[in-house]
C-alpha cells in the first residue's frame, strides 16, 4: 500500500513542480502535461481506497495496522487536493498567457519558486516519515509550513500594495493571478500539514482532533492547530 501511496504522492509533487516551473518558461504545453496528467493521481486515489476496503473488509487488521489503513484513506484525500491545486496553477498560467497575452514571468516570480521548493521539500519529508511511521515529522512540517505561510501572506500583501501605486509596472491582472498564485500554494502547504498530522496519528495514535486540542491548550496559534481551508 505505501508504494501506491507513495507514486501518487510523487506524481502530485512532479505535478506541481512542472505547473510552477511553467510559470518561468511561460510554457502553456507543459501546463495541459498537468492538468491532463490529473486523471492519473485520481485513479491511483481509488485504486489506493479500493485496496484499504479490501483490507479492512478481508483481512480484519488488527488495531495498529487498523489506524494505518484509516490514515491512508485520509492522506490520499490531501494529496488528491495538492495535485487539484497543481491543475489551479496551471489553469491560471494559461488564464495569463492565453486571455491576457502575458509575455513575461508574473512578478514576485522567485518568491513564487522558492515557496513550490518548500513544499517540495514537506512532501519528500512527509513520504520519508510515512515509509518509518516516524511522527516526529509532524514538527518539521509545522515549523517549514509556519515559513512557507509566512512569504506567501508577505508576498501577497506586497502584490496589494503595488496596486495603489502611481507607477504601477504591472496589469492588475498579472498582480491578481499571482496572488491567486500565492494562495494556491498556500493550501498545498496546509494539506501537507494534514498529513504530517496523519503520519503523527499512524505513529502515536492521537488523532488529528485530539491533536489540535491538546496544541491549543498549551497556547499555540489557531493557525498552527487548525489550518486546513476547506476548499480546493
């Protein structure tokens, strides 16, 4: 079940990288590579849910191997939702060159990429920790997660302000787009909370509920106990 696990989190990760890369090269081809290359992280998704009711309904687990196969169900949902949120990097990047005749990388481009190499960087985090069961990721998560919110809500704010200025070097819609960008990459950061959280529950036991609970009892952030936005 992890090899499955782990090629579809591979796939949504190349994904993404591709879509943000394409951000540079302007290149819309490689950004219909991703959203056309969705289906395949879709069907490995059920195919992965498939296996975890057969195990479940055939093999009768036992309580830890139980929590390992519940968790699978819940992380293949948030890496479905990275690869959902590649295709909305794409899409607006077509949006940029096709309707707005973009010509030239959008700006707060190198923010932009360092931003994708973070979570890139959760993500192989996140699959290392899940082959060990190690929990212990849950706080590298949440410390890289902290960071990468931090540059995309500075960087968004920065894009807001340009807006009044008087010697504007961008269209408003290019300054919009990207901080469609930022917030894009944003709920990927999130999601990869959410699994490290799944990870710490595979590992401990604690669920993800009982987790923010204790997290907000010792005075954390709301941010840092509850940060997933529902939407994709």
């Amino acid at each position: 079940m992890y090899t499955l696990v782990q090629q579809m989190t591979i796939g949504a990760r190349e994904a993404l990288a591709k879509a943000v890369a394409g951000l540079c090269t302007l290149d819309v081809g490689a950004e219909e590579d991703v959203i056309c290359g969705d289906d395949a992280i879709d069907e490995l998704e059920e195919q992965i849910d498939q296996e975890c009711l057969y195990s479940i309904a055939m093999r009768q687990p036992m309580r830890e191997d139980l929590r390992y196969v519940y968790a699978v169900m819940k992380i293949i949902t948030d890496i479905e939702r990275i690869g959902d949120q590649a295709v909305n990097v794409a899409e607006r990047l077509k949006e940029y060159v096709n309707d707005y005749h973009g010509r030239a990388p959008l700006p707060k481009i190198d923010d932009l990429l360092d931003v994708s190499r973070r979570c890139s960087e959760m993500i192989d985090d996140f699959l290392a920790a899940l082959d060990k069961e190690d929990g212990g990721v849950l706080a590298v998560i949440r410390e890289k997660r902290r960071e990468t919110v931090r540059i995309c809500r500075k960087c968004a704010e920065s894009l807001m302000q340009r807006l009044s200025s008087p010697y504007l070097s961008e269209t408003p819609a290019e300054i919009f787009i990207a901080i469609d960008l930022f917030r894009h990459l944003k709920r990927v950061a999130d999601h990869l909370m959410n699994l490290g959280e799944k990870v710490y529950f595979i590992a401990t036991g604690v669920s993800p509920l009982t987790l923010k609970r204790q997290l907000v009892s010792q005075g954390c952030s709301h941010e840092d106990s509850h940060p997933t936005e529902s939407a994709k």
